[in-house]
C-alpha cells in the first residue's frame, strides 16, 4: 500500500491546473479549488479507505499479542528480571481490550512485579484498576491478599484491615475445589504476620495514597515570575509591540536582568514525535509516564501517565484521532499531526483569549510558493475527509455551532458561505470551512511551530563517561512566546519541565529593548549562508540580525572546521581547495601538497581507533587515536571540532583503563575548546564540566593517599568545575533541571573529603 508521501508525489505530478495567481490569498478560497476536485476526492477517499478494505490496523487492539507479551513478563518474572517484566506487561496492557480478562490480568501481573520492586503505592494503583475491570473472581483474594501486604509495607493498617476483610469475603465465596484448606491455612497464617508486624498509623486517619502519575502542573517552587495580565503566559516585565518592518515582537518594558524568567507556558497543543525518546512520556501531559501507564482503551501505541490524562485527552481530542493511531497515520504526516491536534483543540477550547492567540498567529500565506501551498492544500483536504470518513465529527452539532461562534469572521477574512445557518449548510459547506480553517492552522505551525526537547544520556561505547544531549520528544505551538522575533544570537534560553516551556533572559536586557528568541539557526553552530538559507526556506525572510551583519560573528561557526594559519595560527579559509586566506590576520598563501593527504591521513586513524576498540584491542586504539591527535593539532585550528572529539576519544579510552589523571588531562582540552566555541555559559560547556567531574570523582574515590598535592588539586578543581556548571545550569534552567540535581549531588559527595585535608 501506498504511504502519503507517495500519495502526495502522485497528486503533486498530476496537478497542472493550480496556481496562485488567480485566486486571491485566503486560505478559504484556496481551499475552494481542493473541495470541488472531485477526481482529488476521489483519490484520497480511496487512500484512506484502504486502509480498513486491507486491513492495516497495526496498532489495533490484539488480546493474542497481549497474551503474547504477558507470557514473556510471566517469563521475566520467573527469572527476577522484574524491570524487563514490568515493560512486557506493560505491552500486554496496550494490546489488551480494556474490556477483557486479559487487560485484567495484564494489570494484576504488572501489580506483583511491583511489589517485589517495593513501590508499593504503584502496585496498589494496579490493584485497584485491576479490580474495576473485569479480573476474574476466582482469583481476586490474591489481589486483596497483595493489597494488604502492600499497605503492611507502608504501615497503613487501617487500609489494610479493609483489604484483610475484602480477603476474607473472597475466601468465603470460594469453593474447596479453588481453595483448598491448606491454602486458606497459609493465608491466614499470612494474615496473622501482617496484624503482628503493622505498625498503628498514628494519625488514626485513612491514607489518602495520592495517585503515583498523577497529571498536574509543576511546582516550580524557584521561579520568580509574576504574569502579565495583558500578555498571557509573559512575565510583567514585557510588552508586545508591532511595526510593518517586524510585525509583533517582544520588547522588555523595564530592565531585565540575567537569568530572569520570561515566560512559563503551557502549549496550546502538542504531538510526540515518533521516536524511543517519547515513548517514555505521556501522550497528554508529556510528564514522564512513569511505572503504571494507561493504555488508550481504543489503540494500542497512545499511552498515557493517569486514567485522568486518558480521559482528558479522550474528551477533548483523542475520540477524532484514535483510529488514525490505528492505522498509523499520524506518523506518517508529520507537521499535519499537530495541525489535527490544534485544530481540535480549538473546537473545545472555552477559552476565548487562547482561541484568539492561536488564530491571530501568522501564516505568511502571501509569501508560500505555489508548489508548496498545493502540498499543503492537498494535506488540509486529506484531513477533513479522514475527519469524515472515520469520526462522527462533521454529526456532533454541539461542537461545530461552538466553533462557528467563536470566529471573527471579518477580521479572518472568510467567505460569503459563513453567513448560512449552521441548519442549512450541506456537507460541502462544511467541509470546506473546517478544510480552510485546517489549512490556516497547518502555516501557522511551520512557522511557529516548536519542538519540545528534554535531556538524556548519550550511550557509550566507552562506559565509563555518560554524555548528556538534548532530544527532541513533541512539536507543540506556544502562542505567547511565538510572538518573540528570530535572532542568530538570542538573548534568551529555552529549557522544559514535561510540556511547560520556561524562558529566560541570558543576559542583561535593557528596558525598550528586544527580547530574541532562535529558531533553529544559532550563529555559534551554523555558518551565515545555511542560516540564512534555512530561514528563509522555512520563516520566509532574511535575517538580518548583528550576527548575520557583524563580520566578526557572521562566520563564527565556520573557522571550527577550517585549517591552521601558519602565521598566527588563526583559522583559515581555502580557495579553490589550494589557497588558504586567514580569518584572523588575513595572511594568504598556497597550500602544501601533503595537507589534503594528511586530512584523509586523520581520518582513517580515527577510524582505526573505533574499529581497535570495537575488537576490544585498547592499548592499541590509545596509540593511534594519539597519532590522531598529532596529525590534526599540525594541521587544524586549535580549537578545531574533530581536535576536541579526538582529545574526548582519548579520554574515554584513558578512563576505561582507570588512567584517570590523564584522562582529566585530555578532557579539560576539550572543555577548553567546547567553552571557545560555545561559550562560558552554555549548556554545552555545562555538559562537558558534569562529563569532567565524573572522572576527577572516580580518581578522588580510588586514591588511598589523600595527602599529595596531586589529590588535594584534583580535589579543589572538582569543587570549581562542580560549581561552574551548576551556576551555568540553574541560569540556564533552574534547581528543578535532573542535570541541575545530579550535580548538586555531586557537590554535596565531595564537601566531606575536605574535612580531613588541611586546603
């Protein structure tokens, strides 16, 4: 079968009579040409059809694959490997109609791998859904039996009395052909330990046992930030103005200082991309899911971290989007998801100020290209008609009278068709509204749309140093800070706290002046012509931003990969691939004819060196990857990218042996270059200090003589690099940041070894 991509190729070739120019630029009689292409139709009707007419369902509920996975966590439940168990019988759970024994059982297993992990208020949640939905009856005083044990745990003994009484109504209800008496003996003489062993709660009231994955918004006890009342979402401290040249931006009403938060925002909607990352986050929240995900009762690949996010989502978006999980059609669309999603967010939002900041957002429709507007067109129409085949949402009147109201229809610019009664509009009428207003969604999000990113781990071949990198886990639309205009050198930083977006200033902002987000192409990682190139593809206009008009700045990015001058071993430029200019002194002369050899010369060495460590041969892999080094530090700038990774590759294989004194030695080069192209205060350099510090750690736990200056140096530099990176971190993000915590941590481990030394 056909994947959209190629449906759209085939449309796109066969199109040869839209244009643009005939028509004037409104979204509305854009989408008049696509509602009345009755071949168009036909062909996506067709699409969408076939996926039931085959039967591609591949994430529909399956109780063969639940039963399937269940027998593996049964498996790793037998082995101890309750980690691994916990994850089958979590896909034993998404699989499982939640109408059937094994969603049940599914639950009561999960429930008895947590018990045996001690998280006992997560076993008791499992228990208890477990007991709503259709466990059998047979087999319940074995959950009551778990219940109770678990509050015995947690020296809850009134709530355990309960679950003893529940038990032993199970056990009067049983035949002796389920029951034995030996079983029962064995049971009461558990009830017995329990009554002895449970400590009295001597608050003598029930415990209210919160819910472990329960969905709220987070307490950023550290945040000082007071709302604008006219600026959702903004702090106080800004203001939206607006000119021809700009159109709306942000500017700082009185002076901000570094580090300041500026906005605290929840998305008006967000999609999880489809990758490992997000599959640890829950599907409406975007919180961790935490031990005890719900599955949606419908499809089986949409998980959630409460039965209140289940709900919420079910309410409000999900009843729409469900079958296109099923036939995984949302993976395949990409932005067009997140359109969807706004789109019918829209329809339930009461809100009318959060309504009017999503359709006020730019579209820039007078500056899309006519190839790519009929791209978009035809996704726009694809998704009103998967809305018509497969839901009941062009029949829920409630929900089209609500979202009709709230339009202004003047200032949106709509047709003459939105004057008919709602009673009287044929399926046509309908159809190409909610197709318009799908399209205007869909260029809002190209150019607003922003990813949400969270930290992870870097796996390693080399274990014994764990790199952090940002990952991308949803596309969400954050109307508010949407209204910041694009610089190369912002003057803000983005972090997230689940699907919160926090904004803070990264330096002092004057008052009147702009406040600059980055939309992608940062001067420090990207040279000007494919920064200008990719804002102009995507954004549609050219920046001209001080980093973009500074030479100095313009192609700061650049000289990270250029050649050494032999002059002032500045950074050089090469022309025509043998002469060489300097960036720095502006020397120029011809290239020596072994420097193209000796780059291919570096780069089979480093090559070499994964291949030695891959056969485990690692004195080896140390002695080439120094040739390495010798070769680029010749001929690259100093703070050359791949002299860094080369000086990083040697300090990994130095840890791995516990040379760790010399791996500090080769990691502080590369911290050294990382601060020269990133600067003092990013992340980047953070990461690096948090890399550095896990070794010096390792050296100052392994060493027996505490008394040589060696021991007290590393020491008192651990100290200093721990507080680097948490002052860069907590301006950065803040004391709620995982990264922000560990090192803290860390900080707090090394306090005690200077008691004993004399510093």
């Amino acid at each position: 079968m056909d994947s959209w991509q190629e449906i759209l190729r085939m449309v796109v070739r066969q199109n040869r009579t839209f244009s643009l120019y005939d028509r004037e630029r409104n979204e509305f009689k854009i989408m008049d040409y696509f509602v009345n292409n009755s071949v168009l139709k036909d062909q996506l009707v067709s699409w969408l059809l076939s996926f039931k007419h085959m039967q591609l369902f591949p994430f529909k509920k399956s109780n063969d694959k639940s039963q399937e996975y269940r027998r593996k966590g049964n498996s790793e439940f037998q082995a101890k490997n309750y980690q691994c168990c916990l994850e089958a019988y979590g896909l034993s759970l998404q699989y499982a109609s939640w109408d059937s024994e094994d969603f049940a059982l599914a639950l009561a297993n999960r429930s008895a791998a947590l018990f045996y992990m001690g998280k006992y208020k997560a076993c008791i949640q499992d228990i208890e859904l477990a007991l709503e939905c259709n466990y059998p009856a047979a087999m319940m005083y074995k959950l009551y039996l778990r219940a109770a044990q678990c509050y015995s745990k947690l020296q809850k003994k009134i709530e355990m009395n309960e679950a003893v009484v529940k038990l032993r109504e199970c056990i009067s209800k049983q035949s002796s052909d389920s029951l034995t008496s030996s079983k029962i003996s064995d049971i009461e003489k558990q009830i017995e330990f329990l009554t002895a062993s449970t400590v009295i709660d001597m608050t003598g009231k029930k415990d209210a046992t919160s819910p472990v994955n329960a969905c709220v918004s987070p307490a950023f006890d550290h945040i000082i930030f007071e709302e604008n009342s006219e600026f959702l979402s903004a702090s106080k401290n800004l203001s939206i103005k607006f000119s021809v040249e700009k159109g709306r931006y942000v500017v700082a009403n009185q002076d901000i200082k570094k580090g300041d938060t500026l906005f605290y925002e929840k998305p008006f909607a967000f999609v999880l991309l489809d990758n490992g990352e997000s599959d640890a986050v829950c599907a409406n929240c975007c919180n961790d899911k935490g031990d005890i995900p719900i599955p949606c009762k419908f499809c089986a690949c949409t998980i959630y971290c409460s039965k209140q996010c289940m709900e919420e989502a079910w309410s409000t978006y999900h009843c729409y989007e469900c079958f296109g999980h099923q036939i995984d059609l949302w993976n395949q669309i990409g932005i067009a998801h997140l359109t969807v999603r706004t789109f019918l967010k829209c329809c339930a939002e009461s809100d009318m100020n959060k309504f009017n900041t999503i359709h006020h957002l730019v579209t820039n429709i007078d500056k899309i290209g006519t190839n790519d507007m009929y791209v978009y067109g035809v996704s726009a129409l694809m998704m009103t008609l998967y809305l018509k085949t497969y839901t009941d949402f062009f029949q829920t009147v409630d929900v089209h009278e609500n979202l009709f109201k709230k339009f202004d229809n003047k200032e949106l610019n709509m047709i003459s068709l939105l004057d008919l009664e709602f009673e009287n509009w044929t399926d046509g009428n309908k159809e190409h509204y909610v197709s318009g207003l799908i399209l205007r969604h869909m260029m809002q999000l190209i150019c607003n749309g922003h990813a949400i990113t969270k930290l992870s781990l870097e796996k390693s071949e080399l274990e014994s140093i764990a790199a952090e990198y940002q990952c991308r886990v949803a596309t969400a639309i954050y109307p508010s800070a949407s209204m910041m205009n694009h610089s190369c050198k912002p003057n803000i930083i983005n972090s997230f706290k689940g699907q919160y977006l926090i904004v803070k200033a990264t330096e002092d902002i004057a008052s009147e002046e702009e406040v600059l987000n980055c939309y992608g192409p940062h001067y420090r990682r990207m040279a000007l012509e494919d920064r200008q190139t990719s804002l102009k593809n995507q954004y549609c206009f050219t920046c001209e931003c001080k980093a973009c008009t500074d030479r100095a700045l313009q192609n700061f990015a650049d000289k990270y990969k250029k050649l050494n001058c032999k002059e002032c071993f500045g950074a050089v430029k090469v022309v025509n691939g043998l002469t060489a200019t300097c960036l720095s002194c502006d020397t120029t002369y011809e290239l020596q004819e072994n420097t193209l050899y000796e780059i291919e010369e570096s780069k089979r060495l480093f090559a070499k060196t994964q291949d030695l460590l891959r056969l485990n041969k690692t004195l080896d892999a140390l002695e080439t990857a120094k040739q390495c080094l010798e070769v680029r530090t010749k001929i690259f700038y100093k703070h050359h990218e791949t002299i860094a990774i080369t000086h990083d590759l040697i300090g990994k294989i130095l840890a791995t042996m516990g040379r760790w004194l010399e791996a500090v030695i080769q990691l502080e080069y590369s911290l050294t270059s990382i601060e020269e192209r990133y600067g003092s205060d990013s992340i980047e350099f953070a990461n690096e200090l948090n890399k550095l510090t896990d070794i010096c750690i390792r050296y100052l736990d392994e060493e027996e003589n505490i008394n040589t200056k060696q021991y007290k140096n590393i020491l008192k530099k651990t100290r200093r690099y721990l507080r680097q990176a948490e002052e860069i971190l907590r301006l950065n993000y803040g004391p709620w940041n995982n990264s922000c915590r560990q090192i803290t941590e860390k900080v707090c481990l090394i306090e005690p070894l200077f008691e004993n030394l004399h510093l």
